[in-house]
C-alpha cells in the first residue's frame, strides 16, 4: 500500500480508524477478486462491531435487573432503558466532526479503563470469590471444574499481563491526534476525565458498599461487603428455571 499510493513508510496509517476504514477497504481492491474482498472485509466489520456491543449492553441490562429485579418481568421495558440513551450518545459521532470526537473518546477510554476494570475482575473471580467458589458456581452450572491451568491463568498470568500493558500504555502514551491535527490541551483534559469518568463509579461504588455494611469496625464492614445479599424481590433459582420454562411455553 506505501509503495503504491507513494507514501513513506514511516507516515503509513497503521492503526487507528483510518486502517480499518480507509486502508484496509482500499488495500482489498489490490487483491484478486477485489469485490468478494470488500463484502468480506465489511462483514468482518459488522460483525466485530456487533460481537463488541452486545456484551456491553447486556452487562448494563444485567446489571439493571439485578439492581431492580421487577424489570425482569417487563424485559421490553429494560431494553428501552439500555437502548433509547447509547442511540442518543451515539448520535454525535454521526456528525460532521463526529470522527474527531470519536477519536478523543477512544484515545482515553479504550486502554486505561478497560485494563484496570479487567485486572480488578482477575483479582476478584481468583482472589476474593475463590477458585474454590468459582469451581462449585460451575459445577452447579454445567456440572464441570475449571481446568486448572485457567485458574492460574486468572489468577498471575492475566492480572500480571494486563497490568504491563497498562504501565507499557501509560510509557508510550503521546497526546491525541487524527490524520495531521492534534488536539488542544482543553480536549486532553477532556479526554482525561473521560477515563476517570469511567473508573471512578467502581471505587466510589465499593467505598458505598463498605460504608453501608454492618459493623464496628472498618475491618467487619469490609468483610461483610463482600458477603452477598439476599433480595427479598428475587426469585430463587429453583423457581427461576420455572419460569423461564412457563415464558418458553
């Protein structure tokens, strides 16, 4: 692609939006069958695309329904709560300087919040719920054990791997920039409460948790914010499974 569009090496866009959006199309026409290519390579980007969001709003209508357990008998209700404000956040990106803007808010909150929020979960499933916990939740469920290379893995290689990329990030880091124009120090700013937008309700969260737990003393209010609460709006499991079976019907 530098050899035929006669761009230096060094200023080729290898990453960021325009690889997937403006090279990776244009390097398809290069290949044999150029408009097999296309289709496959626009497939791949949806797909991703939907492969990426999915979990996403499915974590936050989890977490909807935990939180109220009474909009789990009016699912279409908890759909529209998840759905109608990410179609009103996502119509910005839609405008004119909408690339610009989706830039900013990749740049801050792509790496930082996603590895602390990945090692947190680590240390959570492996170190404060326990392999031993985790292996009877699964037993319970499918009726396997974790393997235990994977239970290793949760607990030193990922946490430890996810770190190093966040401290590597953090090394390598420059301010943001599209194409040839960088943003001001304003927008940086932005950027950066854009992250501690996304971190801070987890901590802030766990401090409510503990403020709120019984207790004398802060050593018992921490032990008992990890214990779980038992919902009086709540359906048991036995009686879950009976009614996902009367909804089937």
């Amino acid at each position: 692609m530098a050899y035929v569009t006669g761009v230096d090496m060094d200023d080729f866009q290898s990453s960021g939006l325009n690889l997937a959006f403006s090279v990776l199309p244009e390097a398809v026409t290069y290949l044999p069958f150029p408009q097999l290519w296309s289709v496959l390579v626009f497939v791949m980007m949806m797909t991703l695309g939907l492969d990426t969001t999915m979990p996403s709003l499915e974590i936050l209508s989890e977490t909807l329904s935990d939180q109220f357990p009474k909009l789990t008998r009016h699912r279409w209700l908890l759909l529209l709560l998840v759905f109608i404000p990410s179609f009103l956040l996502t119509l910005p990106y839609t405008t004119q300087g909408g690339i610009y803007l989706l830039t900013l808010v990749d740049w801050y909150s792509a790496v930082p919040p996603v590895m602390l929020f990945g090692v947190v979960e680590c240390l959570v499933l492996a170190w404060v719920v326990g392999v031993i916990r985790l292996d009877m939740c699964t037993v319970e469920m499918y009726g396997k054990t974790i393997p235990r290379w994977l239970t290793f893995l949760i607990k030193y290689i990922t946490p430890g791997l996810l770190m190093t990329i966040l401290v590597y990030a953090f090394y390598v880091y420059r301010p943001p920039k599209y194409g040839d124009y960088f943003y001001p120090e304003w927008a940086t700013v932005i950027g950066w409460l854009i992250s501690v937008a996304i971190v801070l309700p987890t901590p802030g969260w766990m401090v409510y948790s503990v403020w709120k737990s019984d207790g004398t003393s802060v050593k018992q209010r921490l032990a008992r914010a990890f214990i779980p609460q038992d919902n009086k709006d709540d359906l048991a499991m036995d009686d879950r499974e009976q009614e996902t079976l009367t909804q089937a019907l």
